[in-house]
C-alpha cells in the first residue's frame, strides 16, 4: 500500500504529487496521506476530477492535531 507524507512538501506542490502518486497506482490498491490538517479539499477535488478515486471507501483519521491519515481508494476496474 503506497503512504506518502506530504508535511515535508511545500503546500502549492501537495496536490500535484499525490495526483501523481494515485495515478502511478495499480487499481485495487489505496494510497495513504499523512497530512498536517484534513485533506477535504483534496478529497473533493478527486471526487470530482478523478473517476479512478472510490469516494464511497475514502477514510480519514487523526492522530494528533496535525497530523492526519487519509486513505484515497483506486477503483477496480
């Protein structure tokens, strides 16, 4: 399952690398953010631009104040 910490990446540049990220994935596996806040605009933005993204098993928890895990689900084609 790939994990990717973004609180080490600039802000301006997180989403493209998790775009990217996602889109290296095989369908079926899940890739897993830690993030300093709760990425919901990024789960609304894959929601509406990438159909590969199973909204319906996206998770999120929180460890500590900032510190988030979200899981983004590829689809199985």
């Amino acid at each position: 399952m790939p994990k990717l910490d973004v609180r080490e990446i600039p802000p301006v540049n997180r989403h493209d690398k998790i775009h990217e990220e996602f889109d290296g994935m095989d369908p079926g596996e899940t890739l897993t953010i830690v993030n300093d806040h709760e990425p919901k605009p990024l789960y609304y933005e894959m929601a509406a631009e990438v159909p590969a993204f199973d909204e319906e098993a996206y998770e999120v928890r929180q460890h500590a104040p900032d510190e988030f895990v979200a899981e983004f689900p590829k689809t199985e084609d």
